[in-house]
C-alpha cells in the first residue's frame, strides 16, 4: 500500500518547515521543503543578476537549474547544480525575492513538476503554499498551518538571529503583511486553505504539541482509510 502523502501549507513563518521536518522524522517519512526550492531559485537569479521584472529570463534560468534536496549529516539541504545554497537562500535577500519569483507561472511549472516527481511513491510531508490545493490536491492529509502576525514575526526574527543576521521585529512584521498579500493574491497558486484541509493555529502551542496534533491526524486518516 502507498503511504500517505502529508500536505501542509500555511504563510510565512507559520512553523511549516519545522513541524514538517519533525512530522517526517516522527513517522519516518521523506520531508520535502517546497520553500527552499523557490528560494534557491530566487537566489540564482540575484546572483546572475537578472531582473525578476524579465519573466523570460527568470523561467529560463529556472529551467536550466537542477534544484534538489539531499540529507548532509541528518539535516535536509537543498542544491542547485551541486551547489548547497542552505545558508545562503535563508538571507533577506533570498527571502524577499523568493515571493515574486515564485509567482512566475513557469517557475511554478518547473518546480512543482520536480515535487510531483520526488513524492510520486508518497510517504512523504510536503510544504510551501499551494500543496493541498495545486502540487496534490489529491493529498490524504491536508493541513493548513497559522499563527497571529506578530507570533510568526518573533518566529522569523529568533531564525534569523540564530543565524548571525539582525532583524527588526516591526519590520519583519510588516514585511510579512506584504508578502501575505503577495502570496494570497497572485494569479498563479495563489495562498489558501484547501476546502478539505484542518486548520491548525500554533498561537500558545509548544513545536511538539503541534507534531503532535498533525501526526494524530494522519493517524485519524489512516485509520479511516
């Protein structure tokens, strides 16, 4: 029998990478982190100097690229072309441009076709933004994850900050709002929750509770299947 396939999509800073990763380890499946995808795609193009206003430019380059993800001494890294851009996809730089780009239609055809790909035997937690409503729609378990402005906001920061880069709260708050609008408004897979995905706020909650709470939920799904 397939293993399940585990959908969670939900804004930035919402905990998805995290509780993800501990959801894969916790029922010892592979973690797809759709996010790092677009950022390393969103870093080349920065580093190649291409303007993300020339769409062309940016869907070639993304065509070009080889993007994937690879376990290095028990922490998944994402590559591209062979080289691990872990680190440096993570820089304000990275994540300010990681939104437009990833709004690209041709983008999003490139990589989603790379996810379908990695996760076609299942057992696996997939998130990003457009999981359970475009790259799986036919997902057994859908999870749509949040939190108040201001929790994902400290979230961001305290990330940031554990990797040497200063943040200021008010602004990463309000960077946050803008991609928000961003993510929920474009044309192309735009930010929501799938009608048939649980809705899981993280306000008040510790990273295990909602580990726990997701990997219930797929207990649920497997019980009634």
């Amino acid at each position: 029998m397939r293993k399940p396939i585990v959908a969670i999509d939900g804004p930035a800073g919402s905990g998805k990478s995290t509780v993800a990763r501990g959801i894969a380890d916790r029922l010892g499946y592979l973690y797809i982190d759709t996010g790092a995808m677009y950022r390393a795609i969103a870093w080349c193009v920065i580093r190649a100097g291409v303007p993300i206003s020339d769409q062309n430019a940016v869907v070639a380059l993304a065509l070009k690229t080889e993007v994937t993800l690879e376990m290095v001494d028990g922490e998944q890294h994402v590559f591209a072309d062979g080289e691990d851009l872990s680190t440096a996809i993570r820089t304000p730089e990275a994540t300010h441009a990681s939104s437009p780009v990833s709004a690209i239609p041709g983008v999003r055809k490139r990589l989603v076709e790379l996810q379908r790909k990695m996760a076609s035997d299942g057992g696996v937690v997939m998130e990003g933004r457009d999981i359970g409503t475009v790259v799986f729609p036919d997902a057994e378990v859908k999870v749509y994850l949040t939190a108040s402005a201001g929790e994902r906001a400290r979230r961001r920061v305290e990330q940031m900050k554990e990797m040497g880069v200063e943040a200021d709260i008010e602004k990463t708050a309000s960077e946050m709002r803008e991609r928000d609008l961003r993510d929920s408004s474009r044309a192309t897979a735009p930010l929501q929750q799938a009608p048939d995905a649980v809705l899981v706020d993280t306000d008040g909650m510790t990273i295990e509770q909602v580990i726990d709470a997701i990997v219930e939920i797929h207990g649920r799904k497997k019980i009634r299947d």
